[in-house]
C-alpha cells in the first residue's frame, strides 16, 4: 500500500502506476476514494489491495479536509 500526499500542476505521473496496480486486482484513487484526475493537479492517492482501499481512504477522511 502507498499513500501519496500530492502535488500541484500534474508534476506527479502516477496513470501508469494506476495501470498496473488496476490490471493486478489492486485499486487507486485520490485521498478521499475519488477517481483520479490526470488533466489537473494530483489530489493525492490511495494505492493498495480491495481488501484495505475503503478503511484507508476512510481513515484519511478523519483527518483531511477535502478542498
């Protein structure tokens, strides 16, 4: 499992990581379970199994803000 804070002005390339983490079983997708945008800055990411995605993502949720 990664978690990624994020970054601005889409310096972060993490489509291929979604990719292969996808084609593998895993799941990806901003801090707060959202699909992610790739055509704006990153909003974080959550990376890991199905089976600690959703308790991960609702851990952060405790603690982050969503903007």
């Amino acid at each position: 499992m990664t978690i990624f804070t994020g970054t601005k002005h889409k310096h972060c390339d993490i489509v291929a990581v979604k990719v292969i983490v996808e084609e593998t079983g895993g799941k990806v997708t901003d801090l707060f379970g959202n699909e992610q945008r790739y055509d704006e800055s990153i909003k974080g990411d959550v990376i890991s199994n199905l089976k600690l995605h959703d308790e991960v993502v609702e851990t952060i949720k405790k603690y982050i803000i969503e903007e």
